[in-house]
C-alpha cells in the first residue's frame, strides 16, 4: 500500500490518468483507508477546477459594451464569494 506522500505525489498523474494500472489500484486502495487522502483530493480538485476558472476568465475578452462599474461589480461579487 502506498503513503499518505506517495499518493499526494501521484495525484497529478492520478486526474490525468496517467498512473499505471498498478499503481492507480493502490492510489485508490490507499484511498479507500485513508479519509484524510479524500479529503485532500477533493480540495486539490477545487483547486485545480478554481484555477482552469479564473484562467478561462482571462482569456474571454471582455466585450467593450460592458460599463465600467459592472465589470467591477462582477470582480467584487466574485472576490466576495471567494
Ligand atoms: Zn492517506
């Protein structure tokens, strides 16, 4: 059975699924015994959900139309909320 570290460093691999089929099985055996590992998996996928976000926000040009105090308005809510 894989560490707590080991399966912290195979997470990347894991979302892309790109582990071996060995190693994916004891990726999710550890998985299955350690909550501590789910829980943390789960925030590293907000995290990366968060990040694919605030990045497709950059990209997405902000239409000229669009005043001023609303874009701020958006950037505020969303500061708020985060
Ligand atoms: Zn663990």
């Amino acid at each position: 059975m894989i560490t707590c570290r080991e399966l912290v460093g195979f997470i990347a691999e894991y979302l892309d699924d790109a582990l071996p089929a060995t190693k994916h099985r004891e990726f999710e055996a550890h998985l299955r015994a350690c909550d501590r590992c789910v829980v943390y998996l789960d925030s590293y996928r907000r995290t990366i959900a968060l990040g694919k976000a605030a990045f497709a926000d950059l990209d997405a040009p902000v239409p000229p139309e669009v005043p001023d105090e609303l874009v701020k308005a958006i950037l505020d809510a969303r500061r708020f909320r985060a």
